[in-house]
C-alpha cells in the first residue's frame, strides 16, 4: 500500500535520525513530527519546534509530558522564520519537517506564507548536515495555499543538483488537493585530491 505523503514523511526521517541528532519541526501544530522527532534522536538529541499560535505549544506539551520527552525539545512560540536568532548557525541539523498549510481544528485564516517559509528554508539549509533532510509537506487547498506551492517547487527545483538531491512524491487521481511531499537531502561532500 502506498504511504500518504505525512507517513512517508516519517519514513524518510527514520531512515536517517539517530540519537544526538538535532532537529528542527518548522511547524509543530498538534505535536505530531515534534514527539515523532523526539522519540527518534533520544535523550543526547534535540528537537527545536516552532509554532505561532499557542494552541500549538499546549498541545504539543502535552504530548510530550504524556510521553515523557520534554527534556529533548524547546518549543518556540515564534514563526520558524525566526529560527537563525535561535539556533547558532553553527548547529549542525539533521532533518527538518514542515506542514505547510494552517494548523487542523483552528482558525484556517492563519496560515504559513511563501516568504516566512522561504526564509526558514534557507535558514535549515544553512545548517543542515551532509545526508541530512528537509522534508515539506504542502497541504494547498485553501486561500493562498498555491502560492506557498509554487514559491516551494520553484525553490527546489532551483537547487543545485551537485549539492542536493529533491524528490516531491503526489498522489496525482485523488480529489481535494491531497498535500505534496518535497524531500531536500544534502549530498555528501565529495574528497578534494590534491
């Protein structure tokens, strides 16, 4: 069976996080990538989460407290395209995980932006290790969705193919926009011969 873009998600990041790796959860919402993180890096890792409305932090904590991994994140009630005045740019990241779109059962006016979300692109990049993955999940059914859409696939595919390697995985038979799957993964740096 097919995985949904959101489970393949998941299977792309447990193909690579080990414990100690630092992580970054561009948009926590309910606390599901950000306790899936946490579980995945164990108690020497860290997951950065980042969320604008604080019914994302109150869900998220208390999923985290219900499974016992506070310990290994820091949530930030801020956009996440603050996220280069929080972590060093020196902070090797292993994976980052957005889902773009609002925030399920809240106010569907609140919305991430093509211009925030380019910026905590770029800020993950800068930090993301060699192997490392940034995983965005585009949900764009709804009012300024295909923006974000299009400023995501634009950005990808204008990524240097000796530094990244980008996959986008879409159900193309399904009705009601069914979200799209970008992976970004940073290649290995090849040996220079002198």
């Amino acid at each position: 069976m097919l995985q949904t873009a959101l489970h393949f998600s998941h299977t792309l990041l447990k193909e690579i996080l080990q414990p100690g790796d630092q992580v970054v959860d561009a948009t926590m919402g309910n606390g599901y990538d950000t306790v899936f993180m946490a579980e995945l890096i164990g108690k020497t890792g860290h997951v950065y989460s980042f969320d604008i409305q604080q019914q994302a932090i109150d869900s998220t904590q208390e999923k985290l407290k219900a499974a016992n991994l506070t310990e290994r994140t820091t949530l930030f009630l801020q956009g996440h395209e603050t996220l280069g005045q929080v972590i060093s740019i020196n902070q090797p990241i292993k994976a980052g995980i957005f889902n773009l779109g609002y925030l399920p059962q809240s106010d569907k006016e609140i919305i991430t932006l093509p211009q925030t979300t380019k910026q905590a692109m770029e800020e993950i990049l800068a930090r993301l290790v060699p192997k490392g993955r940034l995983i965005l999940v585009v949900y764009y059914g709804h009012v300024g969705g295909e923006n974000e859409l299009d400023m995501v696939q634009e950005f990808c595919q204008q990524l240097s193919q000796e530094q990244y390697n980008v996959l986008t995985y879409q159900f193309i038979n399904q009705k009601n926009q069914p979200p799209i799957l970008y992976c970004i993964e940073k290649k290995k740096k090849k040996r220079e011969f002198s």
